[in-house]
C-alpha cells in the first residue's frame, strides 16, 4: 500500500466511525429552518454526507427531500436511515457530485448545504447552483469565516493552507449579494455545533492513534482540533439563509 493509499486508509476508518463529517447540531439545523419565511415543500440538500442533518429535515418539515453526495459510503448510510425510519417516500438520496449536478433548472424551492460547500467554493457555487432554485427560492448554507482582522498566526497558517478561500463575514455577505441572492438571516454556529463535530472525532482518532501513532491522518487531525480548541473565536461556522434575486 503506498503513502495516499494508506492515509485515505486511516482517514476513513476515523471519520467512518463518527456520524458527521462537520460541524453542526440538530438545533442549528433546525434554527436555520426556522429562519425561512416558508417551509420547504422541495428540498435539495448538497453534501448530505451520511444525512444526519437530511433526517432532521424530514422530521421537521413535509418536504420532499433529494439528497445528494459523491462518497458511497456516505450514501449507505443515508440510505439505511431512510430505511429504517421508514422515510423512503420522502427522501431520494443521489450518488452526484456538487459540481455536476444533473438536475433540472428551478427544481427546487430550497436549497441546504451544510459543512461541505468550501469542496466547490463558495462563489463558484451560489452562481453554479441558482439556476436550481426556483424564483424567490431559498439557500441556506454554513461555512467558516474568519472573525476578526488580527487573527493568530498559527490560526491563518493552518487555514492559508487547509482553506485558502476562506473570508472575513463582511467578504462573504459581499459575495452573496454579487451572486443574486438576498440575505434573509446570518447566524454562527453554536458551541454545541463545534462540540457534536470534535469530540466524537477527537475520541476517534486518539483510539486510531493508540494502534498508529505515525498515521499521517491521524497527525493531521489532532493539529486541526488543535487549532479549534485554541484559536475558536478568531474564526467560526457561518451559517447563511438566502432568497434568490429575480
């Protein structure tokens, strides 16, 4: 096995015994939700993962939810919750990727996108995925931006390098409305967010740790929940409650 190989390796036996694969909470998810001046009757959730928040959606509204992600076992997931909770008249789970997405022109009354849009890029995907909405639809998305105009150094160095594209709030409030959307509602994530995403995959990776103490992965990890624990507050998740601009 060579070097990529064995770090995608640990990477996944870390994060395929943890339930997200970002920051957030059920009560965020649902704040959000709560922050549209209507609730979703179509819903397309991108980089639904292993569909934590989808399932949170489906429970808390009537829509018809089409959930989509590029990683199988993600989807396996997803899939077997539906089928579990028996939700598989709601909830259609697609195998797409975000930046090719073969789906119809104002599809969708709402679009959700939780911890997983800085893959596209922030700008690259308003543009890309608002010919999906209908008009006067919604977009509520979450992604990180930095908080304060003098961050730490060890902060900008490790997201200079694990997230270029990152901006200060004002940036990204600037970039949205650029895009064609107006913003309804903005609000950072709560400290349980942070909580429900780091310590479950803190826990994990300390157990992967104890077999691998040389796993890159595992290195690479520990120094990102390094940074949070020490330098949380100079940056944060955002989250955006969007309505397009016709």
């Amino acid at each position: 096995m060579n070097e990529h190989d064995q770090y995608m390796q640990d990477f996944f036996e870390i994060f395929g015994a943890v339930e997200r694969w970002g920051p957030g909470s059920e009560a965020d998810t649902l704040h959000a939700l709560g922050l549209l001046p209507t609730p979703p009757q179509h819903l397309l959730e991108l980089g639904c993962g292993k569909g934590v928040a989808t399932l949170t959606l489906a429970r808390a509204t009537q829509a018809q939810i089409t959930a989509v992600d590029n990683e199988p076992s993600a989807l396996a997931k997803l899939t077997e919750s539906v089928q579990q909770h028996d939700l598989a008249k709601r909830i259609l789970a697609l195998d797409m990727d975000m930046q090719a997405l073969n789906l119809a022109d104002a599809s969708f009354d709402t679009l959700w996108c939780e911890a997983s849009i800085y893959v596209m890029g922030v700008t690259q995907a308003l543009t890309a995925w608002r010919r999906l909405l209908k008009p006067e639809g919604y977009l509520v998305f979450n992604d990180l931006v930095w908080l304060t105009d003098e961050p730490s150094q060890a902060a900008v160095a490790f997201w200079q390098q694990n997230y270029p594209d990152m901006a200060p709030l004002a940036t990204r409030l600037a970039q949205v409305e650029q895009a064609g959307y107006q913003v309804i509602a903005t609000f950072p994530l709560s400290e349980q967010g942070w909580h429900d995403y780091y310590a479950p995959l803190k826990a994990r990776s300390a157990e992967l740790a104890a077999t691998r103490p040389s796993s890159q992965a595992v290195k690479d990890i520990a120094k990102e929940i390094t940074i949070y624990e020490r330098h949380l507050g100079e940056f944060g998740y955002q989250f955006f409650i969007l309505r397009r601009k016709d």
